[in-house]
C-alpha cells in the first residue's frame, strides 16, 4: 500500500502508525537504529527534526521503503498556478 506524505505531520502519523502496527514500542525501535525512547518520541512528535539519515534508518527498522518519484501529471501545478517557473526536469 501505498501512502503520500504531503506534510511532516503527515509523516509523524505514518511512523507512529508503521510502528504500531508491528507491535513495536518507541524503546525497541530505538534500540535498533541508536536512538533513545525519548529521542523517537520526539521525532514522531515533531517529524520536522528528522535527518534523511534517521528517516532511511526508520524505514529499515519499520519495514518500509522511502520513494521519491514524479508527480502525476494531473498532480502537477500549472504554470498559472505556479508562478510560471520551470519546473525541474526528472
């Protein structure tokens, strides 16, 4: 299954909710990527504060992949929308 992450509250949810699902607690997740319960909790707390690092750590230990692909077209903002800037070529 697939899930869009638009927002880092978004992406808090999710990993509390990934982590939820496999019966883990804050504690033995932590222990698997080196960080404290209490750092974890703040991370799922305030995703904003996460390092690319940590994320693809989480994803190792939660079980799931971090995708990065194109919009779809219908997705995509106009340049009307946009403010006419080029978007970047993928």
């Amino acid at each position: 299954m697939h899930r869009l992450i638009a927002t880092p509250s978004q992406l808090g949810l999710q990993l509390r909710s990934l982590r939820r699902a496999r019966n883990l607690t804050q504690a033995e997740v932590g222990r698997r990527i080196g960080l404290s319960q209490k750092r974890l909790s703040v991370l799922e707390r305030h995703p904003e504060r996460l390092s690319i690092a940590q994320l693809l750590s989480l994803a190792g230990a939660l079980g799931f992949d971090v995708v990065i692909q194109p919009r779809s077209v219908a997705a995509q903002p106009t340049s009307a929308t946009s403010g006419g800037d080029a978007k970047p070529e993928w």
